[in-house]
C-alpha cells in the first residue's frame, strides 16, 4: 500500500470515527435512573380572569399585566423514560384593570405558591442531545391577593392581603438539551391552573364584618428555562 492510499484511508476512518464517537457519547449515558433537581424561571401570561364576588355576586373581566413564574422540582427517575416527583414555585402578575366604571385596582397583584406531585414521560432521540418531554401535575396551591386599594373610592374598597389554598393543576412539554449524564438545560411550555378562590378581608372602608373578594381560577401559560441536575 503506497504513503498516498494508507495517508488518505487514515483520514476517512477518522472523519467516519467522529460521528461515531459522537453517537458512541450519547448512547454511553446510563439509563438515567436516580433522583433529580430542577430550577428555571420565565414569563406568564395570565387569560380568563374574572372578579365573580366583591362582597355580592360580581361578573366582571380583568386583565393582567405579564406576570413571571419560578419552578423547582425535585424527584426520582425510574429509568431514562419515567419520572415522578413535587413540583413548587411561584407564579406572580399585578392586575390592570377591572371592567367595571368607577373600579380602582391600584398596586393589586395575585400569586400562587403551588405543591403538586408530578409525573413525566421523556423520550430520549437516539444519537442526539435531545430529550422530549411531558408532564402532568395535580395538587394544591396557597394563593395570596394583596392591593393597596381595590373597589370604589372613596366608598366601598379593600386593602392589604389575604390568603386562600385551593386545588391546583397543570402541564407542561419542552424539550432537555442532554449536556452530560448529570446535567441539562430546558427549554419547555407550562401551563398552571387553581379552583376559584376567595379571600375574606375584615378592613374594608367603610367598615363591615367580612366582606369577600372571589375570583374565577387563575390560568396561566408560561415559557420556561430551566436547568436540571440528575444526582
């Protein structure tokens, strides 16, 4: 074999070897069972809400200005597929308006802190980084409504903050970039979701006993970036 042939058949096989070590690296990652830990954070965009009780019965539209969402979810993978885990947060948006003449909402916000369990389906693209997924959660979340003025002034308005924890739900899909066997960056869509809640204030002006504000369930559709950690 002349210096010309042995020279040119070397840099085949080692153009050919580099896919392959590619293709070797991703498919050496174990099958990923263990615990996990996942963080991220990103916008939310809150549609559909309605004021349904401020002291009696209400129907009124809101809108809401873009609100932000924090995720952490901790967890067991079974197998590269199948996970289940607790997922929390924090979903915050301020209220713009209310439509309703004469309704003032200034410096009024709503926010969820969530404790769900969680499942996830993942599948892994052979030869690649990538890792679809999906998830289903179900649970709780404890719910706060603060303003600093919230109704009609100077008659009838509520002020401060009161808490609510009603059921909870939600779903999310995306895609993991699988960096190493350890590490991943997420790209994903999630959407959270509450029963109605009510809040009961005792300082309203003027002054009564208890007086209710309700609004129709929060739903919320978020862009997530995330990193996760398999232990």
């Amino acid at each position: 074999m002349t210096k010309q042939k042995f020279t040119v058949l070397a840099l085949a096989f080692s153009c050919l070897g580099i896919p392959l070590a590619k293709a070797q690296y991703y498919d050496s990652f174990p099958a990923g069972a263990g615990p996990y830990f996942r963080f991220g954070a990103g916008p939310s965009f809150y549609t559909g809400g309605t004021l349904q009780q401020f002291g009696t019965s209400v129907n009124r539209s809101m809108s809401f200005d873009t609100g932000y969402a924090l995720n952490l979810g901790v967890g067991y993978a079974f197998n590269k597929y199948l996970s289940v885990g607790f997922n929390t947060g924090y979903y915050e948006t301020w209220i713009n308006s209310v439509n309703a003449p004469g309704f003032y909402s200034n410096s009024s916000f709503l926010s969820n802190i969530p404790f769900m369990a969680e499942a996830t389906l993942s599948v892994p693209i052979p030869h690649t980084i990538l890792v679809p997924y999906i998830s289903v959660n179900g649970g709780g979340s404890t719910s706060e409504f603060g303003t600093s003025h919230f109704g009609y002034y100077p008659n009838n308005y509520v002020y401060g903050s009161a808490w609510n924890t009603v059921f909870a739900y939600g779903a999310s899909a995306g895609v993991r970039f699988k960096f190493s066997h350890n590490f991943s960056a997420v790209l994903g869509y999630n959407y959270f979701a509450t029963q109605d809640t009510r809040y009961d204030y005792n300082n309203v002006f003027p002054p009564f006993n208890t007086f209710t504000v309700g609004f129709k369930g929060v739903q919320v559709n978020s862009v997530m970036f995330m990193l996760q950690w398999n232990l």
